[in-house]
C-alpha cells in the first residue's frame, strides 16, 4: 500500500527579494528608538546599523525557519489558529533568549552588566522585526491561499457548466422516462416480480443520478444505497458471477464522497473485467475512518474481447473532481497481486 500523500508545501522559498531588501529596511528602522538621529559620526551610525542589520537577520531568519516548520505541521486553513499560537509562543520565547544573550555579551564587551529595564526595552525593540516577519510571512501565505481558492471556485463553476451543457445535450427529459418506466410497469404482469423489482430499481437509479449531479458531495449512506441498487441491476445479469462484499462501520455513513464516485469505480470493475462461473469478479466496498479512506477493491482480469481497453478518463476525472473540492488526501490507485484498488478520501 502506497504511502498517504503529504501536501506540498507552499511557495515560500521565492523570498529572496524580502530577505535582501526587508531585513536593511527594518535594520535602519528599529534603530530609530534607540537614538540613532543623535549619533554625530557617520562611522558610528554605520557600525550601529551593521549591528541592528545583523541582528535582524538573525531574527528573520530564525522566524523564517520557524514559520516553515510549523506550517508544515499545521497547513490546513482550519489550522491557522493553532499555527498561529505555536508562533507567538515560540516567536516570544526565541525572542527573549536571543535578546538575553546579545545583551550579556553587549554587556562583557563595555565592562558592565545588562540590567532588567535595559533588557525589556531591548526585547520590546526585538519583538517589532519578530512580528514583522511573521506577518509578512502569514500574509503571504493569506494571498496565496486565497488565490488558489478563487481559480478553484471558477475551475468548479467551469466543470459545473460543461456537466449542465452535456446534460442538456445528451439527458431524456426525465418525465418522459418515468412516466414511460411505469408504463412498462404497468404492461408487465403483476405475477413477475422480478421484473417489476428490475424496473423499480432502474427508476431509482435514474432519479439518484438527477438529483445527485448538482450536489457538489453526498454521504456515504446515501452513495451505497444508490450503489445497492446499482448492483442489484447487474446481479440479474451476472448472478453469482459477481460476488460483493461490505465492510462499511455506521461511523463512517456520515463521511460524504463526490456524487457518483463510488458508481463510476464500481461501473469500470464491472465494465472491464471477466465475470464468469469459472473466474467470478469479487467486489470489495470498505469504508476506514481511521485512515480517512473508501476504497473500491476487485478482482484484476481484463477482458480480452468485446470491450476497447480502458483509457484511464474516468480515473482521471474522479482525480480531479476530488483536487477542486480540496480533498484532504488524494485519490490513490494500486495495482498488486492480481488486485485492483482505488482509495477515494473521505470529505
């Protein structure tokens, strides 16, 4: 089983226009509260603003590593919060010993000793370039979020209107065909149950695939049940060719998957595969909300005639839906030991 995807980490290393003009600017900035306008020779002022400069690099790069580390472990948008804390906490704490060290040694070096007013107005002076930084660095991330947000909404609104066009172009007007579904069966004697169950369940087919294509995600519950009955129309074909099992615990129904998802895995296994008395197709459905995963499992022996191979379009469309509706994990396919698997996450 392959490893669960990481997400990548965000463009934060094209910075070198911060780092090159920020930390002189903010250098010469917070020289200004410790009196800087008052120095008489240029030298001096130099050395003073080679000092802060070099000082707020250390800072800036210290507060540049943190935030990368912290962002790796907490990325996600409702994690901002607690990445957030993380920062203040740590920014204050790398704050006050660094100011603490440079004032002991400034100390040593002119023979006296720092003393407690000197220090706090010194780490109040350090605090400006710590929180700086990391307010650039946030806001940065902000944008960039933001921006990936807005070309997913109009990639989704795109997607949304190419499915509307070819469901206009291609879809039977739905009263029509429950109104022609019951006409047949109406015109089939009462005494054949099963071809009143066939119809039935071939109308409720229909109107989950009408009421489901403009939801964005489904539950669970309400994904299988449409699949059941999937299933059951092709177990008239198939009988005990196709042989399917569950593994699907209540706490999971609540999760939601995109609409048809589950359908269009179990519809490729089916399509594409042999299902015969000598080699039946098993057909797996289990749900694992400890991973985070539903995963499709069947029996790997293509068909060798009547049906082109597979072209990889429907996979490759599930891949997407589940990218523009910001998936936790990505949609993982695997191909092992005479097994075909495909892990669909959970929303």
């Amino acid at each position: 089983m392959s490893a669960t995807p990481q997400r990548p980490a965000p463009a934060y290393l094209n910075d070198k226009w911060f780092l090159l003009l920020g930390i002189p600017v903010l250098g010469a900035l917070v020289l200004l509260p410790r009196g800087v306008l008052h120095v008489r020779s240029w030298q001096a002022l130099l050395v003073a603003w080679f000092c802060s400069t070099l000082i707020t690099t250390i800072f800036w790069l210290l507060g540049r590593s943190l935030w990368r580390y912290l962002f790796r472990r907490f990325p996600r948008v409702e994690q901002t919060r607690q990445r957030l804390w993380w920062l203040a906490l740590s920014n204050t704490s790398i704050a006050a010993l660094t100011t603490l060290g440079i004032g002991q040694v400034a100390a040593r070096m002119q023979h006296g000793h720092l003393t407690w007013p000197e220090y706090w107005f010194e780490f109040g002076l350090n605090m400006v370039p710590t929180v700086m930084i990391q307010l650039i660095y946030e806001s940065w991330n902000f944008f960039r979020q933001w921006a990936d947000n807005v070309r997913r909404t109009e990639q989704l609104q795109s997607a949304e209107a190419r499915s509307q066009l070819e469901a206009l172009q291609n879809q039977l007007d739905p009263h029509f065909l429950f109104n022609s579904l019951n006409t047949l069966s109406a015109l089939i004697e009462p005494r054949n149950e099963t071809a009143q169950d066939f119809v039935e369940q071939l109308s409720d087919v229909y109107r989950y695939v009408l009421l489901a294509r403009d939801q964005p995600t489904v539950p669970i519950s309400e994904e299988l049940a449409f699949v059941e009955t999937y299933l059951a129309l092709h177990k008239a074909r198939f009988r005990d060719n196709l042989r399917v099992q569950w593994q699907v615990p209540p706490a999971a129904l609540t999760a939601r998957v995109a609409p048809l998802s589950v359908q269009l895995l179990v519809e490729n296994a089916l399509k594409h595969n042999v299902a015969s008395r000598e080699h039946p197709l098993a057909l797996e459905l289990t749900a694992d909300p400890a991973t985070g995963y539903f995963t499709v499992r069947n029996t790997l022996r293509p068909r060798t005639a009547g049906l082109a191979p597979g072209t990889g379009t429907g996979l490759r469309n599930v891949r997407h839906r589940y990218e523009l509706l910001q998936a936790p994990q990505l949609v993982e396919v695997t191909q092992e030991a005479g097994w075909f698997e495909v892990r669909l996450p959970l929303l």
